[in-house]
C-alpha cells in the first residue's frame, strides 16, 4: 500500500511517477510552530527567530552609562580642583566593598500571559536586545527557561542583574522578574521602572 504524505497523496506513487524517485524542491520553506517551544537552544536554531531578535537589536540606541556620566562629572569637579578624579572607578570600587557586605536593592514583579510560553520567551529576548541589555545566562526548566541580562548602569545605579523567568501555565504563561543591583541600598525607582516597563511592553504585545 502507498503512504500517503499530509495532504493525502501517495508518496510513492507520485515516486513512481518520477521514476521511482522522490523530487527535493529547495524553494519550498516549510513554516515552523515555535509559539509553544520552551526549548531555548532549540528556538535559537530557528532562522526566523533569530532573525526577529536581530531586527530588534538594530532598534537598540546607544545610551551614556553610569561609568561615563561620572567621567563626566569628575572631568567638571576635576578642573576645579586642579586634579583628575576618577570618579567612576571610585564608584565601582565602593560598589563592590558594599556589595562584599551584603548591601544590594532589587526589587520583584510577575504578570500571567495570555500568549504561548515560546512566544513570550522570543519577546523577551527581543526586548532585551533592543534595550542593550546583554544576555548573561539562560537557565533551562522542564516547562520554561530563566533568562538572565546584564541591567546596564545609568544615573541612577550602577551594573546589576534582570532575572526573568518565562514558565508555561497551561495555556498561558507566567512570568516573574526581579532585578538585584549589589552594593547600592536604593536605585531611586530604577527597578521599578524597569520591570514595569518590561512586563507592560510583554502585556501589550500579548493584548494586541
């Protein structure tokens, strides 16, 4: 009997027709399902996944740091003190003496999503890529990944850590993000803006 391919026609008779072989028409790009992939390695393998995260980091802008911010002041206070302070590495340095005695701020927010896990965990990483925040590990689960990105440093706090994880539920998606900046008390609403505006971008593209 003839196997039928899916729609309904006999591979080998159609073979036979060919002369007993089977055509390969490398024109003919079959479309993936990746909404529902958790799979991290395996949704980084699709072509049209990583291009999506490509268009968006090519939206990301080119923003001062913390680092430079402070050069920037300390070139000021510099000249009028007749000497060059390094400001930044004075903040890095005091950064890392609190952080060594367990000074940190952070602070944690989770939202429940209306849209496939892979779906959701591509967003993510596209949203991350278009506000340079560079990804520092990924973390896989049996129904989900935890992403972590670098949380650049800005006027308000230096270099800390967005931990976000993108968990199946079952059709939705749960997600919970938390922020941890070491060596600073306050960031001056800095997290919170950040995950708000994370989980209001990934809200808004699940409600569209």
């Amino acid at each position: 009997m003839a196997a039928a391919d899916a729609s309904g026609t006999a591979v080998a008779d159609r073979g036979a027709a060919n002369g007993g072989e089977l055509n390969y028409d490398p024109s003919v790009v079959l479309a993936i399902d990746w909404s529902d992939l958790v799979d991290y390695e395996q949704l980084m393998s699709i072509p049209a996944v990583r291009d999506r995260i490509a268009r968006a980091a090519a939206q990301s802008k080119k923003r001062m740091t913390g680092e430079e911010i402070l050069d920037l002041y300390g070139k000021a206070l510099g000249k009028l003190a007749g000497v060059p302070l390094p400001m930044s590495a004075i903040a890095g340095f005091a950064q890392s003496a609190y952080a060594k005695l367990g000074v940190k701020t952070g602070k944690s927010q989770a939202t429940i999503l209306a849209i496939p896990p892979g779906e959701t965990l591509v967003r993510l990483l596209c949203s991350l890529a278009k506000e340079g925040r560079s990804l520092r590990d990924v973390q896989q689960l049996a129904d989900g990944c935890i992403v972590k990105a670098a949380l650049p440093s800005d006027l308000f706090a230096l270099e800390g850590d967005l931990v976000v994880a993108v968990v199946r539920q079952g059709r939705a998606t749960r997600v919970e993000a938390h922020t941890d900046i070491p060596g600073q008390m306050f960031d001056w609403g800095k997290s919170t803006r950040c995950l708000e505006g994370l989980l209001g971008e990934l809200g808004a593209a699940a409600a569209a």
